[in-house]
C-alpha cells in the first residue's frame, strides 16, 4: 500500500447523498481477477452514456476536475455492497482522499486497506470544503495526515479524527496482515483455547 | 459482572488478542467465500507464499455470476468474464483445500442461504463473507458481517479481523403482525424509519414478540437487510427455533457435542439492564405491507400510500428524492398502486428460501400472471428448489406463467445474463433498488415474496391484502 502523509490537490464536488457503490463501480465490472484497471468505469453510469460518450455535465468529465485527487461528497457515502472494487476504481482513477459527514462501515474500512483516506467532518465543515470544491483547479485542497486537518483553499483549517492505528498504518504504508501475523502466538493460544471450550466449531 | 448484550457475549467470547489503544483481533468461526470477492485475495496468498490458515473453517460456493439456466455447468454456456471467475473459484478451493460446492452440486445456491442449509452458520458464531448480506446469519444468533476483498485476504491468512467493537443497538417489534404483513415488511419499515445510515456504527439486536413469531426463515429476511440500515450486522438471540433449524443439518454437531453446544447457545441473550446506545420500537400491529418508491432502501412507504414529492423532504434528500423520482419516472401523486409493473422476479439472499416461495405461490395458485409480463423465481439453492418442486411449488409457478430457475443471484444484483433493460419497472423481493442495480436504467421497486406475486398477477403494484 502507498503511505498517505500530505496530500494538495483538486477537489471534485458531488453533493449528492447516499451515494452508493454500485454507482461508484457498477456490477459489470466486477467480473475482473484484477485489482488495477477499474479507474476507466469509476462512476460508469453517471460519467458515460450507454454508448460509452461521455456524459458533459459530470464532474469529472470537466476539464477543471479531471486531474481531481479528492472528492467532497454528500452524506452516507459508500453505502451499499462490501465490493473493495469501488476504492480500486477511485485509486486507480487518482483519487486518494474523500470528505463526507459520513462514511458507510466496510466502504470506510476498505478505504483504508488501499491508502485512500475518508474524512468525516460536521456538515458545516463540508458545506464550505464542497463551496471551495466548486471552485475548480483554482481551488487546492491541503490534506494533512499526521497533523489531521483539512485546510480550504482560503486557508480554513479544519481538524478531523482518525483511529490510531489506521492512521499509523496509512502513515507508513503498512500491510494489515504481517502486522497480524506477529501476532501469531496470541492467536494459537486463543484456537487452543476456543477449541477445548466450543470443539463443535 | 456488568450485564451484556447477545453481541458483548460473541465478541468476548471471540477476542484473540486486544491492543492498548482497543484495536483487537476478532477471531472468525466461518468464512464463506463467492466467486466476485475472492480472486484478488487468493492471489495475494500466492504472491506472498501465504496459505489458508483453517480450510476447515472455510466454505466456497460460485454464485454471483452463475446463470440460471440449464446448461451452466458448461463454462461454454458462461460469459467469458464470468467463466474466469468461477474457474478461479474452482482452482482456489482445490489449491488451498477448502470446502466447495460446485454449480454441478445440488447443494450450491447462495453463500448465504447454502451456509445455513448445510450447518455451516451456528449460534454465537463469528461469520464472515466478501458480501454485504453476510448479515442474513445473524438470524441465528450470530455475530456475521460483510468484509472487503483485503480483509478477505486477512481472514484467509490469519482466521482472525482487526477491528474495533461497535456499539449496540436495539429494533424491537412488539406486538403481533397483521394479515399479510412479513418479515420483509418489517425490515423495509425499520430502514424507512432509521435510514440507511441508522444503524451507522452499531450491530443490531432485534428483539420483541413480532420477531420471536417469526420462522427462522422470516429472521433471516430481517437481518439480511441490516446493512441497507447501514449497520455492522444485526442478529436475534437464538431460541428454540433456533435450535430446531440447526439440529441435525450435515454440519451441525451431533451427540454429546450437541447437548454441550447447546448449553452455551442457551446463554446467548441480553442480560436484563444491559446497555444499548439506540433503541428503536416500532409496533408489529403499526406496520403494513410496504413498497420503495426510490432508489434506496429507506425510500419505503404503505403500498396504500402516493408517490411522494421531493417538497416533502429535506435536507440533502430533496435532490436525491427528485433525482429518484426522475429515475424511476414517478409522477408524485400517484397512488402506488396504479404503478404498472413488467417484470417480477422472486429470489435472493433475502426472499429465495422455501418460506417465501410458499408465500409467493400461496397467492399464485389458480391464477395467471398479467399477459406480456416477464416473470421469474430463482430459488436459493438447489435444495430450496428441489423441496419446491416435491411440494408441487414449481408446477404452481410454472402453472401461473413464472419461469422456475436454477439457484443463484441472479437478478438480484444482474452479474449475470438476468438483467432489466433500461426503463423496465420491476417488482423484486431483493434488496436493493440502487440506480442500475438490476440493469443500467432498470427501476427497481423492493416487496415481499406475496406482494410481487400479487403484483405479476395483476400488473401493477398491488395491496396483497385485497387477494388474501
């Protein structure tokens, strides 16, 4: 996984709520092995009309956001499906950070997995960030991973929370699963344990 | 000791190691894997010389992508696309040695309903799967959640998920249900109430008489739709239902590791005064046969009620309500009832098990569906289908006009060749009504088994209540 530690860049607004991920990655491109490649079909449905032209009026289809790395989106962002596709396709599109008042569970966890950092702020604070948003390239939004803050193209500052360990895994980079796996003893002892107390499992 | 929830239990009872800062590794009893989720992960175990941890614990079933008519199990009668992901599945069960039920297998069908079927899902368990309806085992008393494709990974390598505890929540339904109101009638009216991000952050424990009345197929309809809420999981205290649906499936334990079994499973309910951070009661009595209007599962109102209008709103849901009007070309007004329908499909993790296509068929008999309507059942598993045709279901269905499928997904999520077109108006007793979900442009109106059969008969959406 890539480290996130700060990140500048064009923000795309999309005001819409309860955004969900099969409008982020419709199913049809789930039939892949693969996890590269679905930056193509990121919000097919939305962004191509069924002949594959692009639809003008999307965000990311105009040419202020193309070259977008946030998106500012409306609340319950990522509900839906657990299909890890839809952080594939929004990495692989360019996409490293999203700012929501709020993030749907395994969407949120599996956000983190890729190195794309969702930030839920109050709904006042993403009011202002989707107003900076709207301002297109002239408009760069600051990240901050370790200092955790959001600052506005005008210099507003806003302060986010983030658990402490996604946060230090985000910062170096980390792989979840040899982190867990010096953790192999714990996880012996407790099978032993579980396997006298519930052998039927 | 402080009193605890049936969730505080399962996850105390599971915690394989906690960190100072409370991240904690929660040890997993199943893994359920489909063909959509997996691949990705498997190669990562083969990029890093990694294997399965427990292939005991671990259960691969093709179901996503599968069509649903004869000829299947011939990669030739797949899409490419398709064929490749249920090789993989094929060759990753037998490379890392873990349980599989091919389509050829009478007892494949969908991870979620094949997992009850066989045993696999007992109460206080730990279930995960790469599918947001992993929910749906919660119904047993089961802690079973949706996990992504890393995570897929994780669980493979080590048996084990980090994750940080969620807190709890209470659905009661009190009281009794009325004529024609149903298990999915409830879980509908719960996300209408909540929301979708309602259950944000909690595992939900349904609780009261409406859900204790319920067959445990009716339970797992429930919390099959605790994610569209949008919570972790949701379950029910097990009881005797419970234990009568476990007993003597193939996996399942036997003798005395059954009467031990049991004595634990018995322990698995809210202490009197335990602590919920949300509680929400809604009366059995209160609830009636719902519809969704729009294009998220909280968009639910009576099917006696009108199209709404975005006016009636607020917030950032009058611009997703038009935006779902416009979608699903609902003029706001309309009795939902004068809502004509072309296609009905009966099916899914949420609705395919024999309960609902006894439901289904119930108003079915005798009558035929609407001329130029297209309408299918496709049974959850095999074995739901082979029980449907031995109780003279199938012939019903196929008597009335249906099609009578293979198990699989199917139209559900549309991976495979069952889709709508766009603008096709279906009933469907899935989960979800998302924009494009059954097929780019396709409008999905979310009822019960009994409600869609109603509405195949006459066109429209239809009050079951007037055919009872």
């Amino acid at each position: 996984m890539e480290k996130f530690n700060k990140l500048t860049g064009i923000a795309a607004p999309l005001p819409l709520i309860n955004i969900d991920t099969d409008m982020i990655i419709p199913k049809q491109f789930l039939k892949t092995i693969k996890r590269s490649g679905l930056g193509a079909n990121l919000f097919d449905e939305m962004r191509f009309t069924q002949d594959g032209q692009e639809i003008e009026g999307f965000v990311l289809n105009q040419p202020a956001y193309r070259e977008a790395q946030i998106i500012v989106a409306g609340d319950n962002f990522g509900c839906g499906s657990s299909r890890e596709h839809a952080p594939w396709a929004l990495l692989d599109f360019g996409i490293r950070c999203v700012i929501s008042t709020s993030f749907a569970d395994i969407f949120f966890n599996n956000c983190f997995k890729n190195g794309i950092l969702p930030i839920a702020l109050p709904k006042e604070a993403v009011d202002i960030l989707m107003k900076d948003a709207e301002k297109g390239a002239n408009a760069r939004i600051e990240v901050d991973l370790e200092a955790q803050t959001v600052t506005s193209s005008d210099g507003e500052v806003f302060a986010f929370e983030v658990d402490a360990f996604k946060k230090h895994c985000m910062l170096n980079g980390l792989d979840d699963i040899g982190l867990t796996m010096e953790k192999a003893a714990s996880i012996d002892a407790f099978e032993a344990q579980a396997e006298t107390a519930r052998p039927w499992v | 000791m402080s009193p605890k929830t049936i969730y505080d239990k399962i996850w105390d009872a599971h915690l394989a190691h906690e960190a100072e800062d409370g991240t904690c590794l929660l040890y997993i009893d199943r893994h359920l894997v489909h063909e959509v989720t997996s691949p990705q992960a498997f190669e990562g175990l083969r990029m890093t010389g990694r294997t399965v941890r427990a292939p005991g614990k671990t259960i691969a079933v093709p179901d996503h992508n599968v069509p649903t008519t004869p000829g299947r199990d011939d990669p030739k009668n797949m899409t490419e696309d398709s064929a490749v992901q249920v090789a993989a599945l094929d060759k990753n069960a037998r490379d890392f040695g873990i349980h599989y039920y091919p389509v050829s297998d009478i007892r494949q069908g969908i991870v979620h309903i094949v997992g009850p079927e066989q045993g696999w899902t007992l109460p206080g368990m730990t279930v995960v799967c790469g599918d947001s309806h992993t929910a749906t085992h919660g119904a047993f008393g089961a802690l079973a959640h949706g996990i992504g494709t890393s995570e897929v990974e994780h669980v493979l390598a080590t048996q084990t998920l980090i994750q940080k505890k969620s807190k709890n929540m209470k659905v009661e339904i009190t009281g009794k249900l009325r004529p024609g109101v149903t298990a999915k009638d409830i879980t509908l009216s719960v996300i209408g109430e909540t929301g979708t991000a309602g259950g944000t952050g909690y595992v939900i424990e349904y609780c009261g008489e409406a859900i204790r009345d319920l067959s445990m197929e009716g339970r797992m309809t429930v919390c099959n739709m605790a994610i569209e809420g949008g919570a972790r999981a949701g379950l029910i205290a097990p009881d005797e239902k419970t234990f009568e649906y476990v007993k003597g499936r193939p996996h399942a334990p036997k003798g005395a590791q059954w009467e031990a079994a049991l004595t634990w499973w018995k322990t698995l309910f809210t202490d009197e005064s335990a602590h919920f951070d949300k509680v929400v009661t809604i009366k059995g009595e209160d609830i009636a046969p719902v519809v969704t209007w729009g294009t998220s599962p909280e968009d639910v109102l009576p099917i006696t009620a009108k199209v709404p209008s975005a006016d009636d709103f607020t917030g950032g849901k009058v611009d997703a309500a038009q935006r779902s009007l416009d979608y699903m070309g609902l003029t706001p007004g309309t009795p939902l009832s004068e809502v004509k329908i072309d296609t009905v499909f009966i099916g899914s993790c949420t609705n395919g098990r024999i309960e609902d296509l006894r439901a289904a068929a119930a108003i079915l008999k005798g009558k035929k569906i609407k001329d130029g309507m297209r309408a299918m059942v496709v049974p959850g598993s095999g074995l739901v289908r082979a029980q449907a045709e031995e109780e003279g279901l199938a012939q019903i269905f196929l008597d009335a006009g249906f099609e009578w499928r293979l198990a699989g997904c199917s139209m559900c999520l549309a991976m495979n060749p069952d889709q709508l077109a766009p603008g096709e108006r279906c009933a469907a007793t899935s989960n979800r009504n998302f924009e494009g979900r059954q097929g780019r442009g396709g409008r999905t109106h979310l009822m019960s088994p009994a409600m869609a059969a109603a509405a195949a008969v006459t066109g429209h959406l239809t009050d079951v209540r007037e055919m009872m």
